[in-house]
C-alpha cells in the first residue's frame, strides 16, 4: 500500500481491477441475501407487533380502532422519507451530499 491506495487485485478481474463475476452467482447470492434478510427481519420485527394489538384489548372494535391507527401511523412512517427526499431534492439540486446529509438528521 503505497500512498493511501491500494494496488489492483489481480486474480479473475476484468480490465479495471475489478472481480469479474457471473450474472448467475451475483443473481443466486442476491435471491439468498434478499429472502433471507427480509425473512428474518419481518418474521422477527412484525409477528410480535401484530400480536400486539391482539393482547391489548379483547373488543373488536378497539382492536379495529388500534390497528387503523398503526396503519395510518406506517403510511405516514414511509411517506414522510418520500416527501422529505422529494422536498429536499429540488433544494439540494446540485448538492447530492448536503442532500443526504439533510434528510438523514430531518428523519433521524
């Protein structure tokens, strides 16, 4: 390492240095990494959030009061990140880094 850089790997890369890949293996690791996160994310984050609601109260109609308040509370969770990104681009048109950096402490 000379200099802060680091040389070029030179085993199985294309032109650039870069490690060449098959779209096959980069597809099957993608499809494992995507299921498997969210698999493991939502079965161990949702399931309990759901059952939840079910322990809370035992009337229907309280139960259907609190579920419709979580579902506006995640529609409002994601919107928020759109409109803020959309807000801010138009802003930060030519500044890609501000950019980011703003949205992140406006959700944060």
């Amino acid at each position: 390492i000379e200099a802060g850089t680091l040389p070029p790997w030179s085993g199985g890369s294309d032109s650039e240095g870069v490690a060449a890949t098959s779209p096959t293996a980069l597809a099957t690791w993608f499809t494992i990494f995507y299921f498997g996160y969210y698999f493991f994310t939502w079965t161990c984050t949702m399931i309990p959030y759901d059952a939840l609601g079910m322990e809370l109260t035992s009337d229907y109609s309280e139960r259907v009061t609190l579920f419709s308040v979580k579902v506006f509370c995640h529609f409002v969770g994601y919107m928020v990140p759109n409109g803020c990104g959309l807000f801010l681009a138009g802003y930060f048109a030519n500044d890609v880094l501000s950019l980011y950096a703003v949205q992140a402490l406006v959700i944060a």
